[in-house]
C-alpha cells in the first residue's frame, strides 16, 4: 500500500462528511477509483496520478469547496509520509 493510497483513503473520508455518501462514491468513480461503504479505497497500487486525477475530478464538479475541506490534513499527512501533493492542495 502506498502513501498516496493512503492520502486517497483521508480524502475519501473527508468528502463523506462534506459531501455526502453518495456524491463520494459518485466523484471517486468519475475519476476511476472505487470506494467501498466505509471510504476504503479498492486500488492498493493508487499513486500520485489516481491523487491528481481525484482532485481535478472534485474541483470540476464541485469547486474549491471539497478540496479546502481537506487541505490541512492531507498537507499534513503528505509531509509526514514525504510525498508531493497535486497543484490544487498548493
């Protein structure tokens, strides 16, 4: 499992709770991941293009809303696991 896998996974929770369970599951498969009930991502090899790819799919359809939801601990997260975020978390 990766860190990005990981990062995804928070992302997914978050948006639950902003978004709604449906609208989740709805905006992770746009951007080809699947979520499981609880916010557990199906892809253990996701990386930093299924990441960018996500964050593009959410600032589309719903704004800078979802993405600012989830900034601080995503940006968090990455620090400590060291990994590059998307141009939308800068």
């Amino acid at each position: 499992m990766s860190g990005y896998h990981d990062l995804i996974e928070l992302i997914a929770k978050r948006q639950m709770g902003i978004l709604g369970k449906r609208n989740t599951m709805e905006i992770f498969g746009k951007a080809g991941l699947a979520l499981d009930s609880e916010g557990k991502l199906d892809n253990d090899s996701a990386g930093y293009g299924e990441l960018e790819a996500l964050t593009i799919t959410l600032h589309e359809k719903y704004g800078p809303v979802p993405i600012m939801g989830c900034k601080i601990p995503v940006a968090r997260k990455a620090k400590e696991l060291n990994l590059k975020l998307p141009p939308l978390f800068a």
